[in-house]
C-alpha cells in the first residue's frame, strides 16, 4: 500500500513540476513548485527522515513561497505605476 502511495507522490511532482515549467502565469508556477516541495515533505517522511521534511516544509514550500510571491507582486507593483 505505501508503495502506491510513494508512486502517486513521485507522479504528482513531475506532473506539478511539468505544470510549473510550462505554465503561462508567474504566479500559477510559484503555486505549482509549492506543491512540489509539500509532496517532497510527505516523500520525505515516508522515508523516515522526519529532520529533512520540516526543514523542507519551513524552507522549501514556506520562505521560499513567501519570498517569491512578495517579488512577484512587487514586480507587478512597479508595472502599474
């Protein structure tokens, strides 16, 4: 059963990955790559390594998130002035 469910995970990254890469809007790809970083956080703990996952969900899906979404709409910011 879990090996299914690793299966899943490991699909849902690449087709989030995929989806990021090709995505038209900024935001919809900063959205996408969350996701892949909070599926890699269940990767992770279904490896049994609970240290890597909060670290990856506080970095990963959490600061970096924040930090490109406030650059975002910064950015966008700027364009409408």
């Amino acid at each position: 059963m879990m090996n299914y469910l690793i299966i899943l995970a490991g699909a849902m990254m690449i087709v989030a990955a995929v989806f990021a890469v090709e995505a038209k809007k900024i935001l919809d790809a900063v959205i996408a790559m969350s996701v892949v970083s909070l599926v890699s956080v269940f990767l992770f703990i279904a490896m049994r390594a609970p240290d890597v996952a909060i670290t990856e969900a506080s970095v990963g899906a959490g600061l970096v998130t924040a930090v490109f979404l406030v650059s975002l709409f910064k950015m966008k910011g700027g364009d409408e002035q």
